[in-house]
C-alpha cells in the first residue's frame, strides 16, 4: 500500500505563461479612421493600442502556443500533470474540446482530467477554481499537478464596439506549496441570468458577439458591489474581522477596457466608506450629497461617478493602474484579461518589500458569471516566484517587439478571418498561403488549413 | 470565528433526477421508413426505441426542466447549493453559459460557482467530478451542496446515424454522506486527440454533427482498455489488490447504441483474461485462438468479436443489460447517457440486498475524454435512496406515458429544426405556436421564441 500523502496546503499558481499576437493597431489611429472625436478611445475608453490575430489562428492554435510555451520555459515534466481544463468563449467547434488538441502535448500521459470551460470572460476563473478544487481534493492520490488554460481572441462587427478587441492566452500551473497562494475559502461568486453579451449559433456563422453595452457595464458594476459584500462576509465569518481595499497591495479587475475598471474601484471605495471602514480615506466628503442615492442611480449618475473617481483616485494610481499596461497596449482579451494584470504585476514585483502581500481578484464574464477571490504572495524570495517575475518581465518587454498596423490594415485583416469563417471547405487561411511567420512570434502555432471535413491542422513556427 | 467543520466524507450522489422527451419512434418503424435491411437497427445496434424534441425544446429547457423538477421533488433549499456545472454539447450559444438560466430558479442566492462543460458526450461526467471536488475542497469553509447538470437533445441529418438519436437530461445532487458515494482516488482517464466526432462552427449552422463512425468505435474501445487498466493500477496502489469485472454488482457504460456496450464489456472480461484475474470465468478457451493477436486487431476482427461477446455474455447479462432499459427506449443522449443506466439501477434496486454494492462507470465523449470510476452503496437502507428509488422508477414507467410517431412525423420534426436554426430573427417555434403542452410532460420548459436580437425565452407548462 502506498505510504499515505499529508493533505496539500498553500495550494495556488506555481509558474504563469502569457501569449499575445505579434500585431497591434494604435487606438489613436482607430479614432481617425472611425472618423469619431479624438480622444473617445483613448482618454475615453482609456486605451492605447490594440493587439489582433491573423485568419490563421484560432483558440487551438493560442492554446497549443501558451501551453508548449509554459511546458518549456519552466521545464515542467508532461507525466506531473494531472488535470488541464481551458477556459475560452473563442469556440469553433461545440462538441470537440480544445483540451483534446493540448493532449499532442503531453506523450504517453492520457490520465489527464479536465475538458472546456465555458461562460464568457469568465470561463478562465472557472478553470482556474476547478484546477485548485481538483489539486486539493486528489493530491493525497495523485501527487500531481494541474494546469488552466486561458484563451480569446476578441473581436466586434465594424463600428463602435470594434475599438474594444485584442487577444492572448495565459496558462498557469497549480500545485501545492506555491508562491502565490489562493485563500482558501474566501471566494464570493454572483451568477445570474443577464443577455448583456452572447454569442448565438443560429444563422450565418459569425466570430462577432450581440453586446448590450449599457447593460453590461451595470452588470459588472453590480457583480463588483455583491462579490466585494460577499468577500468580506466570508473574511469575516473565518478571522473575525473584514477587510477594506488598503488591505490589498494591489486589487486586478477583469478589464474589457480601462475606463470601466476605474469605475469598479470607485466602488469598492464607497463600499468600504458605506461600512464605515473608510477611516484611511481623504476626501469622503465629496461622496455627501449622495447620501440618499439609490445603488441604481449610483451606476449611471455622472455626478456620483465624477466623486467616487476623485475619491479613489490616489489610491487607484497606488492599487490598480501601475498593473494595467497590458491591457491597455493589448486589449481585451476576455478569459486571460484579469490575469494579464497578475503578469504586470509580477513583471514589476519587488521580491525586497515585505510580505505577506496580498492581492483581491475581480472576475467576470456576461451571462453573467462573477467572482472576487485573494492571492497571497508569502514567500517573496521564493525561487518559482522569481521565475514567474522573469517570465512576467519578458512578456511585458515583448510588446516592443510586436509589429504596428494602420487601421485599414486591420479592417483587411478582419474581412479575411469573416470570409474563413463562412468560406466552402477545404481551405487555407489567407495569411497562412504567405508570409507565415513574419506576423506570428517564435514558437506561435498558427491554423496550416481546414479540410473538406472541417478538421484544422497546425503547424510551429520555429523557437530559433 | 466559525466553528471548525470537520472535513467531509462519503461525498457522493444524494439526489437524482431524469427527464426525457414525451415523443418517441420505433426503431423497426424507422428500417422501413430508411428503407434498409429489417433488423439492422434493432438487432443490429440493439435499439427499440429512440426519444425526440420537438423544435420548442433546447439545451436550456431541458436543463431548466430537470433541475427545477430535482429541486421541487427532493424540496432541495435553493440557499444549500453552491455549485452548479452542466454538462452538454447541444450549445445554442458560444459564450453564454446555460448555468446563467439556471440562476433563475434559486432566488436571492446568486453565490453558486460552477459554468457549463464541454466535451462531447463526457461533459456530464466532467460535472461531476467538478461538484465532487468543489464540495470535497469547500465544505469546511461553506457547507453547502453541489448539482451537476448532463443535458443533450442528440440528431444526426437525414442518413444511417439518424437513427442513434435521443435525447434527456439528467440532474444529481452532490455531497457529504451520499449514499451513492464516488471512491475518492479511482477515477482514471484516457484523454487524446481525436477528430471522430465533433461540431465545427463555419458556414451553414446546423445542429448535427460530423461523425467518423469506425474511428468512432475503436477509440471508445481503445478507452476502455486505457481506463480500466489504470483504474486498476490506481485501486492496487491504494488498497493493495486489484478488482476485476465480478468484484462490481454492475457496470455501467456511455451508450450511443446498446452493442457498442456489448463489445465494451467484452474488452473487460479479456482484459481480467489476459491479467490471469479470470478463475471465476468459464469458457475462456474461446480466447486461445487469438492470443497472438495485437490489441489493434481485435478492435476489429469479427472472429474475435463473437468469441468475446460468448465468453462475457453470462455477466453482460447479468451485470450490464438489466439497467440498458432507458438507453434502449430513449436512444443516445449524449451527456445524461451513462447516468440513465444509473437510473435504471435504481429503479431496480433491493434495499434487502447485501452490501456493500459497487458499480462500475465508463464515461466516453468523442473528440476524445473518458474516465472509468466507482461507486460505493454501503448503506442499503438510507433514506435517501429510498427517495432516489421511487424517482427512479417513476422515470422507468413514465415511458409508457409517451407518445408514439411515425418516422414520417419525426422526419417533419427534424425538418423544422433545421428551419429554425437557420431562420431570420424573431421566430416562433413552429411547435410553440399551437398544440404545445400535447407533445410536452407536464413541468416541462419550451422555448417560446427568438427575439429579434436572438435572445431565448422560456415558459413551463404547468405541473397539474
């Protein structure tokens, strides 16, 4: 009989690998094209460029690149992994899993638990619980590791919503004893049933969503207000007492554009002044005159948001912001968006300064699905934490390296992936007939074709 | 601070739920209908019937079906749950998770994590494992339950896989002290990449799939063969002996069609063969002119095949075919397959029997994932599974309350499908618009209608 395994503790993410397309349009540029008022996508939306795939990549192809990449860069043994489950709303097929495509990664171990995930953005925290759920439970069992995988390509039909795009893919791997360690207990979830996002089959084939845009921003404005409410009612029933935001050293927010992920921290801030636990905060009084607000009104009044920016400002700049310049030079890239900002994080993490430092988590994804969850970093010399940094700081350092398109380059590009998407079978994407690896980073999988049964095949751009 | 909750045992099922179509059509009436050689779907598969939707029932009515009827038949507090996951591969949307629907029947608790799973028909047994192993990794901290959803209406166009249809949903309420409780550290899996089955997006949507039927076959064969295997090893590294095919009461297999279960059960008997496991076997000579076949041949070779099917079928008989009834008379159903034998069980079950019983599980979902695990039933007489008893024989003689049609009725139901699912934006089902609740159970969902942005709405008939 086997000598019996201690249970796992300290269970979380133990080494993280972020993919993003080698393209990029500025969203100065956008602007002009669009022919709307300077500024809107920019100042107004808060972002700077916009990163985008050619037809000839998909979720398989972003899933295979992030998932060989992580294997590779941590040296990680295929025969350690237990459980891969990938999170993604990019689908091209409703039935086959983009998990069975990862399975040519890893040799003779076909014991690998764990299929696709599925709720919008979301779909990634989804996987991410499932693979700490499924460590924590089989452990004692299997001694064995598990991987979440994150992937989108997001994409909108010409017009206002376009601007709001980007892509990437994140895999992380979790196992016990880690660096970053996900608090157990302490997730709050707020799921319910909203059509403020959704991408129905039904008609012609299209990779465009239905968006509701107003809908969607009160939804995710209301997910943040219950999520945060339910955190701390989990906090407190098991260490007695709660937690306000200053007791986080950075807050990450699912970010479908930076502007509304200003407007999410605002209310956390009037939640903690609403509690009372605003002792650490200046200027409160700006939040006075709207005392009597209903949380209805609070969502789209523009006075209250002009106050609970101000007042969350300083502690924005502190918390949030320095973590967001992926997303805002990539986009959104719906399931790894939020973990786009733990990369920054880590890219600019100062193993010196003291721990424990703690990090809270705002996921979601339309539908809706919503969580809020902490991540505690107690090891700060850790040397698989020093790794992730390493990791981190190349990913934010390869933006540089990307290549820059005009707007009507991108339009083109759009046109390709529509006619791919609706073409007669067998075909070759358009960008895969020439010039395969100029547009594509060392180590991409790209999409080779599909053939006269739709089954995709793919193909490695070489490492060197 | 809380009082500490003591780690959960026995966690399992607790509750069960089935539903199915009012509507079926006989597999001999369907020879004729296709024209093809009498016998061919009935002896030949092993089908009597098979189960269909009209084109006012999808994934969500039967997911929204099937969890409200568990909900009001087991008075299941909705505040106790939190964790829903379904399983299906029926999607009518992308993005937006069918768990979203489901939020509608549990009130003010909007806290249950869980989105939907995808792959094949192994999405329900993903489900599972899922709710298993949130309450396993939860219960300390949130003493609340968990439901795994399998939901799937499965067609296939105008041909010879037509008649492999069906379609169900079943629900299961999981958590501690189950009488049904699943052994922790047995599961198995054999997970690969496979095009024999899937459900590309492109072109013309449909509901029907691409289907390589031979492939098909031997990987679900090859699975079996994997997962037994090393659900033995795992069993032999805990408790120190293996177990072979007559250590289980029953063995319940993924059913597209019953001879396919037929040929499974034979790979388990020539494995427990070839492991020397086979003392209590008779008739084992019938295997020696095949012992310097390769794995691979056997697959295939028509000879080997009746000699396997002669050497199991005194257990097949007595261990797999008496819980075959709702496999046979509904047809495939994709996710809720396998778990519909676990119906069938237990409408069968003798509370006086000795236990422990012990079932085994094949989970098979094309594209490809499977598992093999067991269940344990170690307290004969709980109340619990006096409940599950009566539902599950209720679900037994419900079928006797459907309706029989003509291939030429069901040929026009199908045709009406395709219509909708291709169909400009608002559309009423053409089943919705008169005559609804007479092809309908009473507490069924139906679609009512498309809007003009392709948003779903559901009404339910009334339970009395």
């Amino acid at each position: 009989m086997a000598t019996p395994v201690l249970p796992p503790t300290a269970i979380g993410i133990k080494a993280i690998q972020f993919y993003y397309p080698k393209n990029f349009v500025a969203q100065v540029d956008l602007e002009k094209f669009d022919g709307i008022a300077p500024g809107k996508y920019t100042a107004g939306l808060g972002q700077i460029e916009m990163g985008f795939c050619y037809d000839n990549e998909d979720v398989t192809s972003l899933a295979l690149t992030v998932t060989h990449s992580l294997l590779e860069v941590y040296k990680i043994d295929p025969k350690s992994i237990g459980y891969l489950c990938v999170g993604t709303e990019t689908l091209t097929d409703k039935s086959k899993s983009v998990k069975t495509s990862l399975m040519d990664l890893f040799g003779d171990n076909t014991d690998i638990e764990g299929v696709d995930v599925k709720n919008a953005c979301f779909g990634g925290t989804q996987a991410l619980f499932n693979a700490v759920d499924w460590v924590t439970a089989n452990w004692q069992f299997q001694e064995r590791l598990a991987i979440a995988v994150m992937a989108d390509i997001a994409i909108y039909e010409p017009g206002n919503a376009r601007c709001t795009g980007g892509a990437g893919a994140i895999a992380v791997l979790v196992g016990p004893d880690a660096p970053l360690v996900i608090e157990r207990g302490f997730r709050s979830c707020h799921m319910a049933n909203s059509w403020d996002f959704y991408k129905p089959i039904g008609g012609e084939a299209s990779e465009y969503p239905k968006v509701n845009g107003s809908l969607s921003v009160k939804s995710y404005l209301e997910a943040v207000d219950k999520c945060y409410n339910l955190y701390n009612q989990k906090v407190i029933k098991q260490i007695n007492e709660g937690r306000d935001t200053n007791a986080f050293t950075a807050i990450l927010f699912h970010c479908p554009f930076y502007k509304i992920v200003q407007k999410a921290f605002g209310r956390l801030i009037y939640a903690d002044h609403r509690r009372g636990g605003d002792s650490w905060l200046t200027n409160t009084d700006e939040f006075e005159p709207f005392r009597e607000y209903s949380d209805e009104k609070t969502y789209t009044d523009r006075d209250f948001n002009t106050a609970a920016l101000q007042v969350s400002k300083p502690y924005f700049v502190q918390k949030v912001e320095p973590n967001m310049t992926l997303n805002q030079r990539i986009g959104n890239m719906y399931t790894p968006s939020v973990y786009a900002q733990l990369v920054t994080f880590l890219a600019k993490f100062d193993p010196i300064a003291a721990t424990p430092q703690r990090l809270l988590i705002f996921s979601y994804g339309s539908g809706l699905a919503s969580a809020m969850f902490s991540i505690e970093i107690s090891d700060a010399e850790n040397s698989e934490l020093a790794k992730m940094k390493e990791v981190a700081s190349g990913a934010v350092h390869r933006l540089e390296d990307r290549i820059q398109h005009s707007p009507e380059a991108y339009a083109e590009v759009m046109a390709n992936r529509e006619k791919l998407t609706n073409s007669d079978v067998p075909v070759i994407p358009s960008s895969s007939q020439n010039g395969i690896s100029s547009h594509l980073f060392p180590g991409t999988y790209y999409l080779t074709n599909i053939d006269v049964n739709r089954v995709r095949s793919y193909a490695r751009i070489p490492l060197h």
